[in-house]
C-alpha cells in the first residue's frame, strides 16, 4: 500500500457493478490505490475496462457497490446526494470528452456557471473569469458562445470552467478525445501546466498513450483489475 | 437560500429565457397554438357569458308574472290592479313579445309593446333624453330603440323600422322616436320597444278576441327580500282561474330561456375546456422533447452541484414562460377578435364582451398548462443520474 496518510484520494477495495438485461456484470473488483496530492494520473485500459467508472466514482457522480473511497479524508460514498452535490461544487473540476458547455452561455458565462454556487460577489466572479479565461489564452473570447468556437477553443473554456472554483481535483475523461493532434497537445500542455504550476491534482482518463505521456504514471485497468506502469 | 442572490437569480432567468428561444421554430410553433387556444377559449367563455348576461344584469326587485302553462299563453289586462293591490309591490307595467321580421329572419332582434307609460320606470338603466321619452310617449306609432341597435342598422331618430308580424299578423311600421343607453355596460341596448295601446287597438280591430292580454307583467318590489313570499301571494291570487300565473324573479325568468339552450351551452364550455387540454397536449410534447434533448446539460449541470431544485426551475421556468406568451398574445387579440364577432352577428348576442373573468381564466388555464406541461419533464431532469445523462446524446 502507498503513503496512505498523505494521499489525497484513498481508495480500499472498491468494487462496482452494473445490471444490464437482469445480469449482474462487475466492472470494477476490489481496486485499491491512493493518489498523492499534485499527482497527475492517466488511467487507461480497453473499452468496458473501468476506467471511466472508476473516475466517476472518485469525482462524486456514481457510487460504489463496497469499499471505501475518501477524498481528502471523506467518505464520499456515504455522502447523501444534496451533500455530494455540495462537495462536488466545491471539490471537482470536470473536463469531458465533448466539453458539455451550456450552448446558451458564452464563454464567460460557462466558466461563471460554478462561481455561482459560491458566496462570491459578482466582483470578484468577474475577476476570477477573466483571470481563467486569460490563463487558457482566451481573453478575446469571453462573449462567444460555444458554437463560435473550435473544439480545442471550447475544451479551453471547459478547462476554465473546471479549476475556476480552485477544486481538490480535476478529473478529465478522454479530454483530446474529440480534438486534432494540434489542440489536444494545447490542452494536454495546459493539463501539464495547471498540475505543475498550480499544484492540480489530475486523474485523466485516455485511450491515447501519447496523451497518457503527459501523466507522471499511468494505471492500467484490465477486467476490472488495477496494475502501475510509472511514468517519471 | 442557495441561489437567492439578486445576481445569480438573473443567471437562472437568462438560462430560461435563452433557452426558450432555442429552437425558435419549434417555440415559435408552440406559441402560436397557445396564441389560437387561448383566443378560442377566450371568445367560447365570452359566448357563453351572454348567453348568461341577461341573467346576469336582472334586478333583484323586479319579478315578471306570465302564465303557469307556458310564455305562449298570454294573461288578461285586468290582473294589473290586482297585482299592484299586493302589499310589497310598488309599481308595475306589462309587455308583449312582437317577434317581427325586419327585412329577413336573420336581422334578429328583440321587440316588445310595452305599457309606453309605465314600462321604463322600472327600467332606469335605460337612458332615454327626456324630450326623446316625451316624443315616444306621445306618438302611438312611434318606438325606443337601443343604441346597438341604432348602430348595427343605422337607425336615426325619425326613421321609420318596417316589421312583418309573425305572433301579430300584418306589416307594421314604427317610427323612431327615441334611442336609449346603457347605465352599465351589461344594458341591452339591441331591442325595440312599442305602444302595447297601438298594439292592442289593432288587435280589437282585426281579432277581438286576442285584445286584452299581455305576455308578462314586470312588478316592482321595495324589498328584494321579500321576492320569495310576494312571488306566492301573487300567484295564489290567480289560483284555480283560467289564467294561472306564475311569478319568478327576473333572474330566474332569464335563466329560464337559458335553461331551454342549455345544451348548447354545455357543449361550448366542453369545447373550450377541450380545446385547453389539446394545447396541453402539444406542450407536454414540446417540453418533452426539450428535456429529452438535453438530459447531458442537466447531467453537467448536475455533476457541477446545481441540485434537483435548479434543473426543475429551469424547466417550469421555460414552460410557464412559453405558456404566458402565448396567453399574452391570445388575451391581447380576444379583444378586437371579439369586438369583430360582435359585429358579425349583430344583435343576436345584446351584450358581448371579454369579462375580467374570461381574461383570468385565460391566464389561469395558460398558467395550468404551463405548469402541467413541466411536470413530467422536470421530474425526468430532477432524477436523472449524472453518469447515464453524461453518456446520452441529445
């Protein structure tokens, strides 16, 4: 077992299933592992490995079926749903594959979505977007609605929108799923430079090991099973 | 409150609002039909009310006296002295139904032979200039008639209004000697009134035997809480005569005539409650789809930490707002659309226009459906789990 005391996230035997047509099918089996604070995860493994239910189950939106899952010290298993929506709220910054933007909202706004479960005045809400917009180098693009921009644009926005609250951790599922070589090595780098500069912690789930490589290790998952392949 | 503050309420109501306008096509759509339902409940409720209005604007001191058998047998002139003998009665007039035929059938209107003496005392919501009065009450031949009337055909004073008896046999024509209005907006100002004298010397010329007799009497109470009681005495009076009588508020009198339509009547309010839950129906679908569409926003929005709560404000919020669109509009346009109506079909409604009422129900039958339609919807948005909505495809 890792340096339990000092992780972030601790997870012990955690196992997790689905129902599909009346079959019970285990995807995840008594995986246990922690994450160090500043760590920067790539999980991979094949279609229907775990992978993704496995970062759901650390940011908070699926439970687990056994086990314990604390993040920096919380059972988050246990948490009531309206509990876990708070700590989500101020706990987890999501990146997804498709960015899930508000296409009603414009840049700006997307990134403000999270300030506004927060005790901020609009003041300071401004300031904080403006200060992550300008950090993902979209500054001229506050007012653009999602559908006036590019994928690597918008996955730049979902960046912001993802650390604007400053969260424990980020998770990221396929985050260069949807984009050219060119963006996702801008987002990848962006990745590198949130857990570098500002101390992220960034579980990242891929298909692409050449995305994987930005990670400092890389957990394999296999038929629901866990095993480390270090990185640096 | 979590999300009271001023600021991020106008983030909710902007969400709405933009979302609203989405698909403009389909909104556009859905208005549009809550625009037409609106407007055809508006105008069905407004149809019904005058066929009520009659009723609606009875005096609650008058009573009107006609035959026990039915309105079609007249009663004699000599009952009057006895009637106004009754203690509680303080005046009293008759009237006859002409029912004559100006130019065709279809230019209906109400006229009566009124006791050109004593008649519109008891009628002081009908204003009438004293020196027109003066001009009526002094030519036999000559009629009061209301201002819709006057309006609908044109009549002026001076004119002559040529009818084709049916109940009276014969051409009779009458000369406009005055034209009255309203006190209150709910007046019936579409009939014609004439001589009953004029009316009864004629008939004692051509059939003696019909002169004499009127159709109902009006009385006059001084306390409408003695209707009840005034009504029995009258009609024991008459009791075990050939002409039995029956006596009834004017209220129940008019409600009587509606009574004899009222399937009609029940078949336009089902209609116009039919046609609420057709709109309903193509809401529902509207919010449906919507909320179908966009299970992965309010999974992200969920996985973000915006609770049950928001995601069904959301929905209600854009429901409601589509819905009082669409009743603003429909309201807006049952005025003129109404008012076009009532030029349509001249005086076979005296008394139609939009209530305050009619203008409520509209707004709470667009509130109903608004509210309705996101029921469904808004339950589907609150429960949906954050991981299945991530994977759906809008």
């Amino acid at each position: 077992m890792e340096n339990a005391s000092k992780s972030i996230v601790e997870i012990r035997q955690l196992t997790k299933s689905y129902r599909r047509g009346g079959q019970v099918v285990p995807v995840l089996t008594n995986i246990s592992f922690d994450i160090m604070p500043g760590d920067f995860i790539a999980l991979m493994g094949p279609s229907g490995s775990g992978k993704s239910t496995l970062l759901n189950l650390i940011a908070g939106i699926d439970k687990p079926d056994g086990g314990s899952l604390k993040v920096n010290g919380i059972d988050i298993a246990a948490l009531p749903e309206a509990e876990l929506a708070d700590w989500r709220a101020a706990n987890v910054g999501f990146i997804f594959q498709f960015y899930n933007l508000m296409p009603v909202l414009t840049a700006f706004e997307n990134v403000e979505l999270p300030l506004l479960l927060t005790t901020l005045s609009r003041d300071q809400r401004q300031e904080r977007v403006e200060l992550a917009l300008s950090m993902v180098g979209l500054t001229d693009r506050m007012t653009h609605y999602p559908s006036e921009l590019s994928g690597g644009q918008q996955q730049r926005v979902a960046i912001a929108r993802a650390f604007i609250t400053d969260p424990l951790i980020l998770v990221a599922d396929e985050p260069t799923g949807d984009l050219d070589r060119a963006s996702a090595d801008d987002i990848l780098a962006m990745l590198v430079r949130l857990n570098s500069e500002m101390g992220k912690t960034i579980i990242m789930v891929t298909h692409d090991p050449h995305a994987a490589k930005s990670a400092h290790s890389i957990r394999h998952l296999e038929k629901g099973e866990l095993d480390v392949m270090p990185q640096r | 409150m979590r999300y009271g503050a001023i600021a991020v309420q106008m983030h909710f109501l902007k969400l709405i609002s933009r979302n609203s306008l989405r698909h403009k096509l389909r909104t556009g759509l859905t208005v549009l039909g809550l625009v037409v339902a609106i407007l055809a409940f508006g105008l069905l409720r407004t149809v019904v009310d005058a066929w009520y209005a009659g009723a609606e604007n009875a005096s609650s001191t008058r009573l009107v006296t006609r035959s026990s058998i039915s309105l079609v047998f007249p009663l004699p002139i000599n009952y009057q002295e006895r009637i106004r003998k009754i203690p509680g009665v303080s005046a009293i007039s008759h009237a006859n139904w002409f029912g004559g035929v100006y130019i065709t059938e279809k230019n209906f209107f109400p006229q009566f032979a009124v006791d050109e003496k004593t008649y519109f005392d008891l009628y002081p919501e009908y204003l009438i200039p004293p020196s027109e009065m003066k001009a009526f009450r002094t030519d036999r031949k000559g009629c009061v008639i209301g201002r819709k009337l006057a309006e609908t055909y044109g009549f002026k004073v001076g004119d002559t209004i040529p009818l084709r008896g049916t109940i009276y046999p014969g051409a009779w024509a009458f000369t406009v000697r005055a034209i009255y209005d309203g006190a209150e907006a709910g007046t019936d100002t579409s009939q014609l009134f004439f001589h009953w004298s004029y009316l009864n010397e004629t008939l004692r010329k051509a059939v003696a035997r019909r002169s004499d007799y009127v159709g109902v009497y009006v009385i006059q109470i001084s306390d409408a809480d003695r209707a009840a009681e005034i009504s029995t005495e009258i009609d024991a009076l008459f009791g075990n005569s050939l002409a039995e009588t029956l006596t009834e508020t004017e209220k129940a009198f008019q409600l009587g005539f509606v009574a004899m339509t009222e399937a009609i009547v029940v078949a336009i309010r089902i209609v116009s409650f039919v046609v609420i839950f057709i709109i309903l129906a193509v809401m529902a679908n509207t919010m449906a789809m919507t909320a179908r569409e966009r299970i992965s926003e309010y999974a992200t929005l969920k996985a973000l930490g915006f609770g049950p709560r928001f995601l069904a404000g959301l929905i209600y919020g854009e429901s409601l707002s589509i819905a009082l669109a669409g009743a603003v509009i429909g309201i807006l346009l049952t005025f003129p659309v109404a008012h076009a109506f009532s030029k349509q079909v001249g005086t076979l409604f005296p008394v139609f226009g939009v209530s305050l009422e009619t203008v409520f129900m509209q707004v709470s039958a667009a509130i109903a459906v608004g509210f309705i339609a996101a029921v469904m919807p808004a339950l589907r948005a609150s429960q949906v789990s954050i991981v299945e909505g991530l994977r759906h495809i809008g």
